[in-house]
C-alpha cells in the first residue's frame, strides 16, 4: 500500500510539473522565463519535502492531502469553491506569465525573489498545521475519531492551512513578474472566506468541541484581523 502512495505521490508531481510547465512557458511565449522556473522549482522543493516528511510519518495525511479537488469534495457548495479556487490560481500563472510576455507591470529582481520566498514561507506554515493535525484533508469532511487540534499554529489561528495559502497567493504573481497579478487577491480573498465560513458550519454541527475551540482561538484566518 506504501509502494502505491509513493507511486500516487510521484504521479501527482508530475502531472503539477507538466501543468506548470503549460501554464507558464505558453503564455509566456519562451523558455527564457526564469521567474518562472524559479517559482517551479521554488514550489516543487517545498512541497516535495513536505510529501517525503507526510510518506514517511504520516501516510494516511498524504493519502488525505492526495484526494483533492472539486470532485473529491462531498458538499456542493465546497464543489463550487474548489473548482473556483483552482480557477483563479491557475488564471493568476496564465495572466502573469502573459504580463512578463507583454511587459504591462514588471516586479524588480529583489521584489520576485521576496515572492518566491513568501511562497516557500506559505508552504511551510502549510506544513507547520499538517504536522500538528493528522486530520487535514484537502477536501471538508469530519473523519471518524477525529479531534479538534488546538496546538501549533492552531493556537494562533483556526485555519493555519488557508493562512498559507494566502501568504502563497501573495507571493505568486510578484515571483512570476507582476504586480497586477495581486489584482487576483479580490477574488481569491472572498474565496477563501466563503470555503472557511462553509467549513465552519460543517465542523460546528459535526466535531465535537469545535465550537468551544473557536471561542478560545478567536481568529479564523488573519490574527487581529479575522
């Protein structure tokens, strides 16, 4: 069964690269794009690391994390929000790899790297929250037995997971050379507060002691903001 994750894991990767690889250097209209392989290669170290740590010490998360989605999603609303998250990060490499290709809003060396660096610093709070709770599904669903985590950077926050991914979607279009990449952040931020506030109403009706926890960990996504 670990030969098969393993293999799964690999596949995964490599259909992510291919997509990336479309993604970016088409728009782009060459190969002579280096925010953009550096943002590939800033991505694929990140979440490769974290994919040998979850095979290693956690297979079952990785199985989880590997069920993702708008078809791996078990109520319609969370089907309507994944398919539009997915949307909008594929449409933000689309629009600023077509930015770099047009020159409409160039990002100055330093600034792209600082990008790329917001982006590996997502994954790593990414990471953070899946190593302090086994339950982190890439899909809303409550498994049997499972617990509300209240430790690590859930203490801070009760959504760790989309904390990370907002640090990451910041970061995305300044690593690929385009300040109105950002421009993204109006749709995805809404986005995300419908998929948390979806998640809630599931977690609050369905896992015991959630609604103690939110009480105590005031802030969903953004300490001191929400």
């Amino acid at each position: 069964m670990r030969n098969n994750l393993w293999l799964r894991t690999i596949a995964t990767s490599v259909i992510g690269l291919i997509a990336f690889g479309v993604l970016l250097f088409v728009p782009a209209g060459t190969f002579a794009y280096w925010q953009g392989w550096l943002f590939i290669l800033v991505f694929s170290i990140s979440t490769q690391a974290i994919g040998i740590y979850l095979a290693r010490r956690d297979p079952a998360l990785l199985a989880r994390r590997l069920q993702a989605g708008p078809t791996a999603e078990q109520r319609t609303s969370q089907r309507v929000i994944s398919a539009l998250a997915f949307g909008s990060f594929a449409a933000v490499m689309v629009f600023s790899a077509l930015d770099h290709r047009f020159g409409w809003s160039p990002v100055p060396t330093w600034l792209s790297l600082v990008g790329d660096g917001l982006v590996a610093v997502g994954l790593y709070i990414n990471f953070l929250a899946l190593r302090e709770n086994t339950y982190s599904a890439s899909n809303i669903r409550v498994e049997q037995g499972q617990t509300v985590v209240s430790t690590g950077p859930y203490a801070v926050a009760r959504h760790p997971i989309y904390a990370g991914a907002l640090v990451m979607v910041v970061g995305l279009p300044l690593a690929l050379d385009s300040w109105l990449g950002l421009l993204a952040l109006v749709v995805t931020i809404p986005v995300l507060v419908w998929r948390i506030l979806d998640e809630e109403d599931l977690l609050n009706s369905d896992l015991p002691g959630y609604a103690n926890y939110a009480q105590r960990v005031r802030f969903r996504l953004v300490p001191f903001v929400w």
